[in-house]
C-alpha cells in the first residue's frame, strides 16, 4: 500500500515536471527535455494514466480491505473487528 501511494505521488510530480506547470502562481517548474508539443502532450497522458490506474487499485485495496473487516464482524462472526478499537477502562 504504501509502495503505491509513493508511485502515485512521483507519477503526479512528474506529470507536472513533464507539463511545465505552475505552482499555485508562486513559481514555475521548467519543462523536462526538449520535447515538442506533441510528444509532451503523449508523455504527460502515458504518466497519467499510471497515475490514474495506480490510484485506482489502491481504491479498490481500501474497499476491499473494508469489506473484509464487514466479513469478519458479519459473517464469520469472530472479534477482529472488534479488537481494533480502543480499549475502555
């Protein structure tokens, strides 16, 4: 999970080093490479959809990993769930 969430966030900073963009007006991150407008253009929609996919799977992770938490406290009846929570003097 963590390894995902730290691809995601490197695919984001390099889809904007790839496009040039501005930070919140304050300063400019210059463009990677001398590419023209074109190849920036297909570079920047390869590193997004990475980007998009990886965030996608970890959605589905953190459902999944809900749903299971559902499974056991519902079906299985056992006390994961349960021993999750803080415990109460």
């Amino acid at each position: 999970l963590y390894v995902l969430i730290f691809a995601v966030l490197l695919l984001g900073v390099a889809n904007t080093w790839v496009r040039g963009d501005d930070i919140f007006g304050l300063f400019h991150i210059p463009f990677y490479g001398s590419y023209d407008k074109a190849s920036r253009h297909a570079l920047s929609e390869a590193i997004v959809h990475k980007h998009a996919l990886l965030a996608n799977i970890i959605l589905l992770l953190a459902g999944a990993h809900a749903l299971m938490g559902l499974i056991h406290h519902y079906i299985l009846r056992d006390n994961v769930l349960m021993r999750m929570l803080p415990r109460r003097n």
